[in-house]
C-alpha cells in the first residue's frame, strides 16, 4: 500500500491543515515553514518526510490542533539547491515570520539556511536531513535534530557490526556522495576503523549528479575491499552496491537504513547488502505502524507507508513542542520548549527522543542491523537494537 499526495509544480506555501485555515483564523495557527527536496536528486529521501509530517499534521488539526489552535505548515521546494534553499527561508522568516524553521534538505543548503534563521532567531529543526555536529552537546541553542542518523555515532554502529561479522581483519572501503556531512562522517569512519581490527582502504567520493557509478565501484573492487561501508543519500548507497554486484564483486556492503530500505532489500535479494539505522522497519509489525497506515489510508500520498517512519516521528516531535510552547507562540517560546523534551516514540524508536539544554539531537541513540535472508525469502532483522549514550 502507498500513501498519495503529489506535490504540485508551483513551489508556492502549502497549507498542511485538515480544516481549512481562513485569512481570519490564519491569526490563530501556529505557523511553521519548511524547505526541503521535495524534487531533485535529494526527493527520494527527503520528499516522503515532509509528506508524511503533513499527513501527521492534517490529522493532529482534525483533532483539534494545539492547546486549541491549528498548526499551518508552509512548505517550499528548494531542489536541494543551496540558493533556492536559502531564498526559501528568506521567504518563510522574513515574510510568513514562521515561529519554527524546518530544513528538510542535503547538508548543502544548511549553512545559508542557517544563517538567515540565526539573524532572526528562529529555532532550526532538522526533520529528514542529516543532524550535523552542532546539535550534539554542548548544542547550539537554536539548532535540533529528531532525524534517526547521527554523525559519528553511526559510524561506531557501522564499525563494530562489520568487525563481529568479519570475524577477523578485513578490508574495508567507503562510499560518500560529494556534500559535507556524508563525506565528513566517511573520512571519520576510515580514520578510526583501525580501532575496531578493520584495514580502511581509500573513501570514493561521488558527486550528486552522477550517471555511472563504476568508476568508483571499480577502485573498491580492484583495492580489494571485503566490506564497503556508505553513509549517503540512498541514491549514492544502491548504486554504488548496483555497480559493485555488476563487477562482479562478492564482498558484502552495509549501509544506513534510509526510508526506502525496506522495499529495497525485497527488490535487491541480496544477502550481502545489510542496512542499519535507528527506526524500526515495518516488517517488525507494531501497533503504531497500523495506526499508522489507517492516518495514511484517509490522507493519500505518492510513497509506499513503509517510508512515512520518519515523517511520522517529526509529527510526534513538533506536538511536543508545540504543547510545551502554549499560546500565544513566538520563536523563543518555542526555542525553551525545544530544548526540554521527552518525545515517546512507541517502538518506532528504541529508545524516546530526549533534548536538553545542551543536547537537542538525542540522549541515547539505539540501532538494528537488517538483510535480505535467502533462505526465509524475506527481510529480517540481524542485530536488535545496540545502545551508545550520547555525550
């Protein structure tokens, strides 16, 4: 089943209510914006997140809202481009004056998004894009991060699986696309893999617009690589493995379990290709995936349920934040919420998503680790959840 709501061609404000909000009563909303890659090289990844929180969004409004008032979420499409990014929040801050600013985009559009939300001081909330370094302790006051990737963190994840599944020393080699954070957390990966009995081989950076990924497929082959690690937009992480398996390469990838893993893993069937990440995949049956598909069942949207995971947790997020914030709301209200938060994630997460004053990414970050099992013709669960506190 997918969930089906097309994102027009006019990258205008998108109202994200389920009763309609009038010039009047607009007054009376709490009013977000977003950027995000709604189209372009990036939309795969980031388009369903945004989808999903407006599905979330809609039904939180036919609920009643927040502490009685509607939430408006205005939305612009910035292609994941730095300067359609930065014009976006230019729009949203300076014109619609948004009291939280959401960037659902690559790394790239941060700094100049960044910038214009700080002049302002509107609090930044990353919902589908990577959280940078900024959000660990000691945070940056305006800056938060529900997003189930962590730098750092996830590469001590990475290494320690491949090290108990290698059983020994292996060669391993890395796939970053050409943007700052994936390319960041790569070079961190390779300079402390020989801390876990792993031999790193070169990092392959691949730029975003990229036709033919055999180039660098063929570099990880031909250095001899037992494990190739990538932490990259989905796009950067399949078809890097796409290449590597066409090469005829027999060693085994892991990559972040980004939303489209699930379904990818039954199109692939391949026992080598493990993903790891923070949020349950559906195959794990919840409660909450089928409260879930019955919101997506009445709120159609263009992408399977299985990728609304993320989505769906920036919803849980940003109510918690808006009934800690009350009204009348502005930025720093909001900020002061933000920065106190105790979210249940009902299982999509292992653990709740915690902020303090000095920590708005996580306090613990818990993964799982899942393949395609031949033998079971079906996708299933490798590692259960693996805890590290984050300091």
């Amino acid at each position: 089943m997918s969930f089906r709501l097309g994102f027009g061609t006019v990258a205008a404000a998108l109202v994200a209510a389920c009763l309609p909000i009038t010039a009047s009563h607009a007054q009376e909303a709490y009013t977000i914006g977003a950027t995000a890659a709604m189209t372009g090289p990036a939309a795969g990844t980031q388009a369903p997140v945004m989808a999903a929180l407006r599905v979330y969004i809609n039904a939180l409004n036919a609920r009643g809202g927040v502490n009685g008032h509607p939430v408006k979420l205005i939305l612009l499409d910035d292609q994941a481009e730095p300067s359609k990014a930065a014009a976006n929040a230019a729009q949203l801050i300076e014109q619609e004056k948004v009291i939280l600013f959401i960037n659902s985009s690559l790394s790239s559009t941060y700094a100049p998004t960044f910038a214009v939300a700080k002049r302002a001081q509107v609090p930044i909330y990353l919902a589908g894009g990577v959280c940078p370094k900024e959000v660990y302790p000691p945070a940056d006051p305006l800056e938060f991060c529900s997003t189930a990737y962590g730098s750092g963190y996830d590469s001590r994840m990475a290494l320690s699986f491949i090290k108990g599944e290698a059983n020994g020393p292996a060669k391993l080699g890395f796939a970053a696309m050409a943007i700052p954070l994936s390319r960041g957390e790569m070079d961190y990966a390779k300079s402390v893999a020989k801390d876990y009995g792993l031999t790193p081989l070169e990092v392959e950076v691949i730029p975003p617009p990229t036709a033919d990924y055999t180039p660098y497929a063929t570099k990880l082959k031909e250095a001899g690589a037992d494990w190739v690690l990538s932490w990259a937009p989905w796009v950067t992480q399949v078809k890097t493995f796409e290449a590597l398996r066409r090469l005829d390469w027999k060693g085994k990838y892991l990559a972040y379990a980004h939303i489209q893993s699930e379904d990818e893993l039954a199109r692939l069937k391949d026992g080598g290709f493990y993903v790891f990440g923070a949020n349950a995949l559906f195959q794990d049956k919840l409660p909450i995936m089928d409260e879930i598909r019955a919101v997506l069942a009445k709120d159609k949207i263009d992408y399977p349920d299985n990728e609304a995971t993320e989505g769906w947790i920036s919803g849980l997020v940003l109510e918690a934040a808006l009934k800690g914030t009350g009204w009348p709301a502005t930025p720093a209200k909001v900020q002061a919420a933000m920065s106190n938060l105790d979210v249940d994630t009902k299982g999509l997460r292992g653990v709740p998503i915690v902020w303090t004053k000095d920590n708005h990414v996580r306090t613990r970050q818990y993964y799982r680790v899942y393949r395609w099992d031949p033998d079971k013709s079906a996708v299933t669960r490798v590692k259960d959840w693996t805890e590290f506190d984050v300091k």
